[in-house]
C-alpha cells in the first residue's frame, strides 16, 4: 500500500513527531473539583491518545491563563502552583508514552458570564455584548455586556499569557499554543463589532491585532518561539455578533501575514465551521480556506474542522497543510491513527458524553488488538 501521508514523522524545529495526526484541542469539562486542576483521571486520557497509534502531537484542552479568564465551567487552569502540579502528571503520562504534547492557553473575555467572576461583569476591549451563551456550572446562559479593558488590564492579561507559559513549559509541556480564534478575547479585538476603542488597540487592523503580539513579544521572553503555536483564522461559527462581514477576512489576511515575522511551531487553521453563502467569506468554503491560507503563512499548517482520514491525506499530499487536527474523532478512537494506518472504522461519539461526567465517555475507550 502506499504510505498514507497523515502517517508519515514529521521534523518541526528539531522535534520529531511520529506521525501527523494532531489531537485538536477538546474541552471535556472534567476539572469537577474547586481548584480546577486536572489528575490522574487527565493522565490517562491523555497517554491514551499518546504515541504513534494515536497523536503526532496532542494539544490540550484549552487552560485558564488567569481566573478572570475562566468562561466554562469544570475546565482547568494553568494560573497556579496546584494547577502545574496536576499537569505535570499529564505530561510526565504522555512523555512516557513516546508523545509530545502543547498547553492551549486561553481567555475568554465577553464570551464568559458574571457566575464565573464574582458577579462581575467580564472584561472585554469594548463594552459589546457578544450576544453568544456560556457554559455554566447551572448550564448555559446568555452573555452580558462586558467592561472594557483599561491599559492596565490589559498589560495584566499580557503578563497571564506570558506567565501561563512560562508554568506550562515547567509542568513538563513540549509547547504553547496560543487560543487567538474562534469566539474568545483575541478575536474579540481583532473584530470590527466588538472592538469599539478609539486608543492604540483599537480601529485600524494594526491597533487590533496589537494585543496579539504583544502577547507574542511577551511570551518570547520566557520561551523559544519555535515552541509557540497560533490558532487563528476567520472561521467563528457565524454566532451572535462574529457573523463574517467586510472586515473578517482582510483582519484574518493581516493577522497571519504578519505571524510571518515570527519563528512560529505551527499555525492551527479551522475550515469553514458553517455555511458563508452570502458572506464575504464565502469564498472560503471547503479546500479553498486552506488553499487561501497556504498561500500567505510560509510556516507549518495545521488543518482542521470536518476533516475525515481520505481529506486529510488529500490535503497533505497536496501540499495545502503539514498536519491534520481531529477532534471529536479521538474521543472514542484513542488510538485514531492505528484505526487509519489499518483501515479499521473509526467509532462516532456521542455528545452526551463530551463535557462532565468522569471516567465514563472519558478514559473507557478501548484500543483495537
């Protein structure tokens, strides 16, 4: 048979990854105790889908960078020494298994709700109601107006990503990836809609995009960059106020233009996560966001959302990504990439089972013979 090109190692900045299948950030929600660490129940999942039967490379659930970060309930955070702790079983689970495994460092922002913050309102760049729904510990609720940020709360958020990397690489992880997508903070100032500001971080794409690399900047003081991935990308799942308009894809362009300038590990790009007809983005259904993408971020891409083992050999033989992101499909596949390597089905989840609940739908999958 011809090797699949999904189970072909690949060498990034001196690291050797078994194969290229990427385990996608999944929120699971199993942080169910008052510190939001993760433990033994975390190490196992994880090593599960470790090694080259399962991950190339694993990328966390995303973790809290500090509590005001915090906008889903049960999920852990990176913002303390008892957290650290807790992830350095993860890590040290998976390194045993031969893989190699990145922190998603993550903020909220208008996406939470004042249940998490002490009945305070999240903090945002500009006071717009992101008008989506968050996960709460009594389920989800409708979003509020936020705060907007001051300068000062601002450079705090600035010093929380760096200072979460800074606590990842000594737990044990192999990297960072930073969340600067879908419907959380980055993408809250990147956005026309809900950045309103009239100061140096909002109004034009370059005072937009400030907070990101000055996160960037900030993070290249405490790790290499080559162990430093983005995810970013004009997909937003067309909810609440991030709909695509005129704006939304020229940002995105600028945006991962400009990550040129840095030695990055990798760029995790997200396809089309509904249907653009009538969008300014509609141009980017299917093949065609990698196909954009490629042609502007000269670094390693990683492709995902709705990609299944037959596209995403496709789309690395064709040289529109390196890498390949699964996400629901290692929730009942742990060892996802023996299932491709044989042809073996790949089992479908079910959604009950996705947030909460402990080991059940969480580490009692089995593996194939």
């Amino acid at each position: 048979m011809t090797p699949q090109p999904l189970l072909q190692p690949i060498e990034v900045h001196g690291q050797l990854l078994s194969n290229r299948v990427v385990m996608a950030p999944l929120t699971r929600a199993r942080a169910e105790n008052a510190w939001l660490e993760p433990g033994e129940l975390q190490a196992t999942y994880y090593a599960q889908r470790a090694g080259s039967r399962g991950a190339g490379l694993i990328i966390s659930e995303g973790t809290w960078v500090s509590p005001q970060a915090i906008g889903w309930a049960d999920v852990p955070g990176l913002y303390n020494d008892r957290q650290a702790a807790g992830w350095r079983m993860v890590t040290d689970a998976v390194h045993a298994k031969g893989g190699t495994i990145f922190a998603q460092l993550w903020h909220t922002g208008s996406s939470s709700h004042p249940s998490f913050l002490g009945g305070e309102p999240p903090l945002a760049p500009s006071a717009v109601n992101p008008m989506v729904s968050s996960p709460t510990a009594t389920g989800r609720q409708e979003t509020v107006t936020p705060k907007a940020m001051g300068r000062e709360d601002i450079k705090a958020t600035v010093r929380a990503f760096r200072d979460a990397t800074e606590r990842a690489l000594d737990a044990g992880f192999d990297g960072v990836q930073i969340q600067a997508g879908y419907l959380y903070l980055f993408n809250q100032f990147l956005n026309s809609r809900t950045n309103q500001r009239m100061d140096e971080y909002g109004g034009s794409v370059e005072n937009r995009s400030r907070f990101l690399f000055e996160v960037l900047e900030e993070i290249s003081k405490v790790a290499d960059l080559r162990k430093v991935g983005v995810k970013a990308g004009p997909s937003t799942g067309e909810q609440g106020v991030f709909v695509s308009h005129d704006d939304t894809v020229p940002t995105a362009d600028y945006v991962i233009r400009r990550l040129n300038d840095y030695p990055l590990h990798h760029l995790l790009l997200m396809g089309a996560m509904s249907d653009l007809t009538g969008t300014p983005a509609a141009f980017l259904q299917g093949d065609e966001m990698f196909k954009h993408y490629r042609a502007i971020y000269k670094g390693l891409v990683i492709g995902n959302v709705g990609i299944d083992r037959e596209r995403g050999n496709r789309l690395i033989e064709a040289g529109l990504v390196d890498m390949v992101a699964f996400g629901r499909s290692f929730i009942a596949n742990p060892d996802l990439a023996h299932r491709f390597s044989i042809g073996a089905e790949v089992l479908p989840t079910e959604p009950s089972i996705h947030y909460g609940g402990g080991a059940r739908g969480y580490t009692d999958f089995s593996e194939l013979a």
